[in-house]
C-alpha cells in the first residue's frame, strides 16, 4: 500500500475540549496523543500533529492490529510513536478481552475503567517526555455507549490528573464532533483510513463487532465503503 506525503500543516479554528476551549496551533506540540489505530484517534493525530503518540497494548485481544496500524499511520503521517505495555488483563472484561461481557456493562465492549487507566498511563509517559498535555479521541457518539466517553468524565479527570505534580492537562478536542466530520476536518486520505482498525475481537476486522461496525458506517459515509466492513 503507498505512503502518502507529508500533509501541510493544519491550522484549524478554536475548538472546544474537556470544559475549555484550546486552538489546535497550540495544542500538538505539547501532547502526548493516545493512538489505538482506530478511525478517531487517526484523524486526531493527522489535524493536531501531536509532539508522540502513544499505542499501549493493555491485555486487549486486538493489541497485535492497534499496534501495527499505529506503527503505520504514525509512518505515513511522518510522527514519532512509543508503544507501551500495561497489562491490565486481570482487571478486563467484555468483547474487548473475551466473549464475556461484564456484570451491569452499558455496551458488550465495556472494559472498566480502561479510559481513566490509558490516560493516567499516558500522562506519567507526558511527564517523562516534558510534555504538557494527553490528547484523547473520543467523539461525541462515545459518550451514548459508555459514561467515560463523556465531556463531563473528561472535564472530572482533566482536574484529577492537572491538580498532581507536573499539571498535565487532559483533552479532548472532538468531544462535539462526530467521527465523520472530525475525519472531514483531518483531510485524511484513503490510503490513511486504510490502515486503522477498529475491531473489538481480533487484530484483523472481525465484521461482527460494535468497532467494526462502526468504522465501516464511517467509512461508507465518507464514501470509502460501500455498504460493508473492510
């Protein structure tokens, strides 16, 4: 698959984040970007060019695929990546370690508690790298399936994770956009999208997933797909 060039860099309007506003021209030289490979965190990466993204293999049965489509998009998009081991298997559930989902879970992907651990894991990496800030893709359609992809869970975790030594900030710029129109704002090229996954299972698409699923609804309506997963 080729490599697209370098993209010029973005200058995009005001945005807002977890309970304040940041503009994009001071928000990636700073950060540390949470990269699972996904569609969202993609085009996060592609629109704000972060100082390192972080892939983390936590125990999650598609770590293989979030790592290589990471290693891949970071290559194509000209950034640095540090990948990182955090085993936290023992305390995982859901589709995203077994077929077993988890007592009260609100969707079957549901692994508790896993954001508030990435984020934490990816400030004490932000702090190591004298940097300022933890850039997270969540979009608005997050927060329907899961109370921790809400602003009002970022905003409560932008003030725990700040109000420690070092004062990393937590952000989340998309949080009010969906997934299609944070990917029409990165300009993000087919060959890109191409590389992410998005898979609950497996570290190739699976089709029968709620990330699967949902990466091939984005990919169809940005015109990629039509009508399936790939």
């Amino acid at each position: 698959m080729p490599i697209p060039p370098k993209p010029p860099k973005q200058t995009a309007e005001t945005i807002n984040s977890a309970g304040r506003t940041i503009s994009s021209s001071e928000s990636g030289a700073g950060a540390v970007l949470l990269l699972s490979g996904g569609i969202d965190s993609t085009a996060l990466a592609a629109v704000f060019r972060p100082a390192l993204c972080l892939a983390i293999n936590y125990g999650q049965r598609s770590a293989i695929g979030e790592l290589r489509a990471a290693a891949a998009i970071c290559r194509a998009l000209h950034l640095r990546l540090k990948t990182l081991r955090l085993d936290l298997g023992g305390l995982g559930g859901g589709l995203l370690k077994d077929e077993k989902v988890m007592p009260g879970a609100p969707s079957p992907e549901w692994w508790p508690y896993r954001n508030q651990f990435l984020v934490t894991a990816a400030a004490s990496v932000a702090l190591g790298e004298s940097l300022s800030q933890v850039l997270v893709g969540t979009v608005a359609e997050d927060g329907v399936r899961h109370l921790d992809g809400r602003a009002e869970f970022y905003e409560a975790l932008d003030r725990l994770v700040s109000m420690q030594e070092g004062g990393v900030r937590v952000n989340v710029p998309a949080i009010d956009q969906t997934s299609v129109e944070l990917v029409h704002r990165s300009g993000l090229s087919e060959d890109v999208l191409a590389w992410t996954i998005s898979c609950h299972r497996a570290s190739f698409p699976c089709g029968d997933c709620p990330g699967c699923w949902k990466r091939g609804r984005v990919l169809s309506e940005l015109g990629f797909l039509e009508g399936g997963v790939s």
